[in-house]
C-alpha cells in the first residue's frame, strides 16, 4: 500500500522548505521530495545573500506580504538560533524617473514606510562608497538589508523535521495523477498518496506544469565578488548600504555589503541580463567577458569595488512574462494541488510568507493574503 500524507510538497528550495515548515506546524502529516541533496546549489536559493527591503519598486500590492516576511523572518531567527536577516539599510539609485526610484517612492508613499529621498550629494557624503552623477537620487529604507538564503532554507527544513514531517532528499518525483480523494504521487524508489499535493518546482517549472498555461522562461543569472581596492573596511554593513543601482538606459545592478569577512569582498550583480536558458541545460561556466562587464560597468558607480575579482556563481530566475508570481491553487486541479513558482528573480524576501499562504491553500483552499495578482490564468494562452 502507498504510504499516506495530508500533504506532499514537492521540490524543498527556498519555497517548498517553508511550505513543509509551515503545514507541519499545523500538524498536517507531510511528505516532502526534493530532487537534489538539503540546501543545495542546483536551483535558486543559494549565493550567500539574497536582498530585501520594503518600498517595493515593482508593485506596491506586494508591500503587505513583506511586511508579514519581516515578522517570519525574525520568528525564524528566534526558532532555529541561525543568522537569517541583516537590516543595513538600501538605497534605490538612478534618475528620479527610473521605475527603481519612482516605484519605490510609490510604494513608500502608498503605505506610509519610513523613507528618505537623497540628492547626489547627499548620496556621496553618507555612503563614499556610492558615486551618483549629478542628476542622480536615491530613495534610502534603513529597514532594507541581506538575507542569508542557505541558512533559510536549512531553518526551515529544521523545523519542518522537527514537526515531523518526512523530507525525502535525492528523490525526484517522476510523475503524478489524481485519484481517490487527492493525489498520487511516483519516484523512482515509491508511489505516495495524499489528499494535496503542492509544487514549488523553481526552474523546473516549464517542464513539470505545463497544463498551466503559464509561459515560463529560465534565465541563467551570474553573481559576482570582488576584492574592493584599499580592502573592505568602507564596505562592511556599517557603511555601506544594499543597493539597486538603474543607468538612464534601464539597466539595473545591485550589490551588498562585505559581509563574509576580508577574504571574501563584496558581492553585486546585472539585474535581469541573463541568458535564456533550460535547467538542465544551463552553463555554470562564468567566462571572462561577463566578468569584465560586470567589472566596467560597477566601475562607474561603485568605484573601488571591482579591485580583484574573487569568483561568481550562477543561480535561475523563473521569470513569467509580467515578472509577477503564479501562486494559487492550480485552475486544471483545484480540489487537490497548489503551485508556487515563477518567482521571476525576486522571490527570496517572500519565502516564510509564501509558505504561510501555501498551507493556507493547501489546507482551507483560500487564504486572507492579497495574492489575487499572482493568479496563473491572467497569463494562460487564449484558446486557438
């Protein structure tokens, strides 16, 4: 006989780790299945930092979720004993028109979040580090900062262990199908049976729901740490700021303080330039002309931070078309099965409150969180 769970969550990264945390803390009987080994390197939640902040450029319906991560997060600290989030401060650079700028000081303004509006020279005097051109501005957030996405993911995982549920590692799920009062679920060692099931597939998403409708695109994503000229001194937290940095051509880069101690440098990165790609076949390989760009063009911003490349690391965004979430129960199968995915590259800050609104789903088939933007038919292809 298949063994039996109220829920199976499928795919344990940044998402599904805080889904599994989330409905076993309900005390729903969970079995969770990841393809690849705890914590691990293959997918999208990995890198060292990830960044969070709460004047959300991209659309203001997102700053509640944030607000109720913050809250996640700190519980998650307390819970695990593991260093999760670092609030230093951010500031949103570019022209006053450019969507970081004007979007941020929209959702700062929507929402009444503590904000400050910096000149350029306001800009160079706090944070040396920074070199804004004349008609540059910045929104500064103190409440922005660094997350640690390996450590989330491991306190997560903790504490869904913790609460009982079964995590099975190296155990990819080969296919599933309804039937008699939820689902079963295949690998190559078992089949389960459960009464929900739950995909949080990240990269593998274009594969796995394609009865969604959803066109998902991968893009391969290269982050990159340099040693600054003169050292990290002017670099660490106490100084120096998270940042999202958008050139009058709308190319948007982004960087971190040295949090990782002298020998490691300060991490940055392109936002949203990378290369399409699949998840499995994916290059890893970062080659000298990425470094080089990536080099020249925080040379002209952040000046002394390209000193000494250390090394990089390639992750996944998911991207869908709007670069909004598909999460919700999913249309073809609504009585059994919810899908979190598509998190478009800046999912990470959202991981707690999204595995509090998929047990929500999961479990009462609704939830109070204002997710009616992350509906997957508002991008299903219209019938032929």
């Amino acid at each position: 006989m298949s063994p039996t769970y109220d829920v199976i969550v499928i795919g344990l990264g940044g998402m599904g780790s805080a889904a599994a945390h989330h409905l076993s803390a309900r005390g729903a009987r969970v079995l969770g299945l990841e393809k690849f080994g705890p914590v691990h390197q293959r997918g999208s939640s990995h890198g060292g930092s990830r960044m969070t902040r709460q004047s959300y450029f991209e659309d203001p319906a997102y700053v509640p979720l944030l607000l109720r991560a913050y809250e996640l997060y700190d519980e998650l600290e307390r819970a695990t004993g593991r260093d999760i989030a670092t609030l230093c401060g951010g500031v949103m650079v570019g022209r006053p028109d450019a969507r970081t700028v004007a979007g941020s000081l929209r959702s700062a303004r929507q929402w009444d979040l503590p904000h400050e509006m910096l000149d350029a020279k306001e800009i160079r005097r706090r944070f040396p580090t920074l070199r804004p051109k004349d008609d540059e501005v910045a929104l500064y957030e103190r409440k922005a900062g660094f997350l640690r996405p390996e450590n989330t993911v491991a306190a997560h995982l903790q504490l869904a262990t913790r609460q009982g549920a079964d995590l099975h590692f190296d155990e990819p799920m080969t296919r599933w199908e309804p039937c008699r009062g939820g689902v079963r679920v295949h690998t190559a060692e078992n089949a389960y049976t459960a009464g929900q099931l739950v995909l949080c597939p990240g990269a593998w998403a274009p594969g796995l729901l394609t009865d969604l409708g959803v066109p998902f695109t991968v893009e391969r994503h290269v982050t990159y740490w340099f040693q600054p000229t003169g050292g990290v001194g002017p670099f660490r937290p106490e100084s120096h700021p998270v940042y999202i940095w958008e050139d009058p051509a709308g190319v948007q880069a982004y960087g971190f303080p040295a949090i990782d101690g002298p020998e490691l440098g300060a991490k940055a990165a392109f936002f949203r330039k990378g290369v399409v790609c699949t998840a499995e076949t994916v290059d890893r390989t970062v080659h000298d002309d990425e470094v080089r760009a990536m080099a020249d063009h925080m040379s002209h911003c952040v000046p002394d931070l390209p000193g000494t490349f250390l090394k990089a690391a390639t992750c996944l965004y998911t991207n869908t078309p709007d670069e909004h979430f598909v999460l919700a129960r999913h249309p073809a199968h609504p009585e059994s099965t919810t899908v979190a995915c598509g998190f478009s590259g800046h999912g990470f800050k959202f991981v707690p409150v999204v595995g509090e609104i998929v047990a929500d789903l999961a479990l009462t088939g609704s939830t109070a969180y204002p997710i009616g933007l992350f509906d997957p038919r508002r991008l299903a292809a219209a019938p032929a």
